[in-house]
C-alpha cells in the first residue's frame, strides 16, 4: 500500500496539488470581491441599486483576470523548454509539471468561458437594474437615462462602449473556443490556427473594455457616511436610510450628512493583471523570431513511412539535440503562419556515450498495426544492440516488437535484422503481465514509464502505473505531448 501510495504520488500528487491551489486561488478571490462590493462603505449605494449582480459580476470579473494572465504562460515556449531542460533550476518534479502545460492552458481556458458566461448574464441583470432603480437622489450613480429606460423602445443608455466591447470580446471569445475542439482541429487544423491566433485581438479589447466606467464607487466615505441623513433628500429615501442605520446601530443617534455624496468610476484594472504575462509573452516571441533566423537549416532528406509517418534529415551548425526535445517546423505549402511539431532524435541516441545516463535498463515496447512501421528504426536498433554487446552490456536494452494485425503470418526476413525479427510478437502486449515482470526485475526502485501513442494505451498504462501490481517498485508515468 506504501508504495502504490508513492506512486500515486509521484504521478498525480504534484498535478493534484497545483490544482487544489489554482482551485483555492479562484475561490478566495471570488469570494474576497464578492463580499468587498457586498459590504463595504464605498460600493453601499451601488450595491442598495444593482443588488447581487454587482456583486457577482465584479467577483467573476476578477476570476477572468486572473485566468486571462494564466493562461498566457504555457503559450511561452522557450522558457518552458529552458526550465524544462535545466537540471539546476528545477528538480525531476517540477520538469515533468511542465509537461502538464498544456492541460493547464486548456483548464484556465474552459474557465474563461464559463466565467465569461456568468460575468455577461450578471451584467445583464444589472443593466435592468439600472432602469428600475433609477435614483433621483443620487444622479452621478446612474447609468439609465430615465426610470424604466430598458422597457421603453429607446433603449440607448451610457453603456454603449462597454456594451459593444463586450459583444466583441464574446464574440473573438466563441470562435476561439469552439475551433478549439478536438473534431475541429482534426479535420481542419487550419481554422484553429487562425481563430486561436485572435487572442491578440481579445486582449486588445479586454484592456480597453473597463474604459466606460459604468460602475462608481463613493469617493467621500468619511464625510457622507453611508446611510446618513441629508436634509436635501427626499422623505422616503432619509425614512428608509434611517431604518436602516437604527437596525444596524441598535438605537444608536442618526447621523447627519456633511456633504453630498461624490461618485467616481474605478480606474482600470485589468492592464495590472495581464500587461506582465503579455509582455513575457511578447519577449518570448521576439526571441522565437531572433533565434529562428539566427542560423540556417540544411534539409538532407525527406522520407515518407508507412502510417504517413514523414522523417526529416536536417543539419544546423551549433545545435545539440536533447532526450525528448520536439521542434516546431513551418510547412509554407500548407500556411505560412502554421507550424507542426516534429520529436528530434539523432542517427544514434544513446549509443554515442549511454554510460552518461543514469538508466540502469531499457525496455522499449512498440506496437504497431503494419509490418512495415517496424523499419522506421530498425537500423537504429540494430546498431544500438550491437554497440551494447561490444560494450559487454548485451542486457541493457530490452525491445519487444508487436504487430497488432494479426491477418496473414507476418516476419522481418532480413538477415542484417536479425535482432528484431527475433523479437517480434504477433498481437497486442499484455501490459498487467510486463509490468509485473519489470517490477520483479527491479524491487524497490524507481522506474520511469514513457508513453507515446493513442489515447487508449496511454490511458491503460497511467492506471497500471498508480495500481502497481503486486510489487514493490514505484513507476513514474511520463506522456509525451507537444504544448
């Protein structure tokens, strides 16, 4: 139990955690602005007109401001990779939260939406609540024109700008988010680079969107306590602030207004939230621009596998690849502002100096539907083999081939092949049965699982790794994901 319980640890714990305080982070900071315009002196008469949707508007509000800055950080790449590859910033799991950057852009951006959807209903709500409460009394407070303005045909209030930003903001809103689905960018990737690519328009609108100042807060708290009495008010209005105050004072004297009440919008906010990621963000692609014409890129060879599997031969001068990198390729036939990640490995991983790596074993498991894939790497692994027996390691690496096509009898004949065709397997690996044999073969250590592929095998693999079964070895689970 102790060792599944480190497991879970090692693979969800820190994931959990971040969650738990981005889920905290939301909640303190609806809550603290839902109860600052629920109580405090300077919002009294607003909130006495608006009610609950100043309360809940300005809340929601700042919920999407902390997650329209969020969700700007996964967007930068570069310092992502950098912390990713630095062993001296960050410890193994910190790297492998990084990994997670992407499932965190799309969580903050789920967020927006349902926020947005809250945030707009809430001001709706108020924009009526303006009309029906209009107050005589306290015209600097007033948005509507006249009493009843939004059942009457003219409906033109002093929310025009807010209003139409807002619409727009909505709008960009909705198209970024429904090209976002999953159908959508299968069947046409095209439409999701380009809508996504409107988040420089949302931001643009969103910094200028609080410009109206349709919502005032009371300026003179000191000299016109909230509630107090002012001679030049109306009857009803001073009999009901009077109510009020003595249920609130229990019995104690009425306090008389010094001065008229002084209203003011609240100065913008939002550039506060998100000028300092948007700025990193600007910084991060102006270093893309710098480093993609720093040096040229020869391309040696094009070669199309089977699967529609497409390797590239590149040659640049100064450039060292790194376990797991990915780099992301402009295809100009396709869209000149597209790019498609391609996974980097050189004509010898591993085998140029494998004494540097702390891997004490190597089990590489492929599973592929046409014999054919098998050739992709199958010169690779043959050298990778033979080095290893020259090295008197013939047991640090461990491949199992299988085809998962099981209609005719299928083989490698090739003699030069030899090493694969020895291991192939016709059918799909039992995975509860490899785990088992691995963590017999390894007791009490630590064993990092790599995943790349389907959906299905990835999820299949995650669960075996947090079951552990029936062993004392801990196993780490890593997917590979380009963000």
């Amino acid at each position: 139990m102790s060792v599944a319980l480190k497991s879970w640890r090692a693979n969800e714990g820190p994931k959990h955690l971040i969650t738990m305080v981005w889920i905290a982070a939301n909640v303190f900071l609806f809550w603290k602005t839902f109860m600052v315009y629920f109580s405090e002196a300077q919002y009294y008469y607003l909130h006495k007109m608006l009610g609950l949707g100043l309360c809940i508007s300005r809340a929601s509000a700042s919920v999407l401001n902390f997650n329209c800055s969020l969700v700007l950080l996964p967007m930068c790449r570069s310092l992502l990779t950098f912390l990713r590859g630095s062993q001296r910033v960050t410890g193994r799991r910190v790297r492998r939260l990084l990994d997670k950057s992407k499932t965190f852009h799309v969580a903050c951006g789920v967020t927006i939406c349902i926020f947005s959807v809250v945030h707009v209903s809430a001001h709706l709500v108020n924009m009526v609540s303006f009309s029906v409460r209009y107050s005589e009394d306290f015209p600097g407070l007033n948005v509507a024109q006249y009493r009843g303005q939004v059942t009457h045909t003219d409906t033109h209030m002093d929310i025009f700008f807010p209003g139409v930003t807002g619409v727009l903001l909505v709008l960009v809103l909705f198209l970024m988010f429904t090209a976002s689905s999953y159908c959508i960018r299968v069947s046409s990737y095209e439409i999701f680079w380009y809508t996504h690519n409107l988040f420089i328009v949302f931001y643009v609108i969103l910094m200028v969107h609080v410009a109206g100042g349709a919502l005032k807060y009371q300026s003179n708290v000191e000299t016109h306590p909230p509630g107090c009495v002012q001679n030049n008010l109306s009857s009803w209005t001073n009999h009901r602030a009077a109510g009020e105050k003595g249920t609130e004072s229990s019995g104690a004297p009425q306090t008389v207004c010094q001065e008229e009440a002084r209203f003011q919008p609240h100065f913008p906010q939002t550039w506060l939230w998100v000028s300092a990621p948007l700025c990193l963000y600007c910084a991060e692609r102006f270093y893309r621009f710098i480093r993609s014409s720093a040096a040229p890129v020869t391309i040696v060879s094009v070669i199309s596998h089977p699967c529609s599997v497409v390797e590239l031969r590149m040659l640049k001068s100064g450039f060292k690849p790194h376990p797991g990198q990915y780099i992301l390729l402009n295809c100009p036939s396709v869209s000149s502002f597209e790019n498609h990640p391609f996974t980097l490995t050189t004509v010898s991983p591993f085998v140029d100096d494998w004494r540097q790596y702390k891997l004490k074993r190597l089990y590489f498991v492929w599973v592929c539907r046409d014999l054919q894939s098998f050739y992709w790497f199958a010169d690779l692994l043959c050298g990778l083999h033979e080095r290893l027996w020259r090295d008197n390691r013939p047991d640090y690496l461990n491949v199992q081939l299988y085809l998962s096509n099981t209609q005719g009898l299928q083989s490698i004949s090739e003699e030069r092949y030899r090493f694969l065709s020895s291991r192939l397997r016709i059918g799909r690996p039992k995975w509860k049965l490899i785990f088992q044999e691995i963590g017999r073969a390894n007791q009490l250590k630590r064993v990092g699982v790599f995943c790349c592929g389907p959906k299905g095998i990835s999820k299949a693999l995650h669960t075996l790794c947090n079951s552990n079964p029936h062993t004392e070895t801990a196993f780490e689970y890593n997917k590979e994901s380009f963000s």
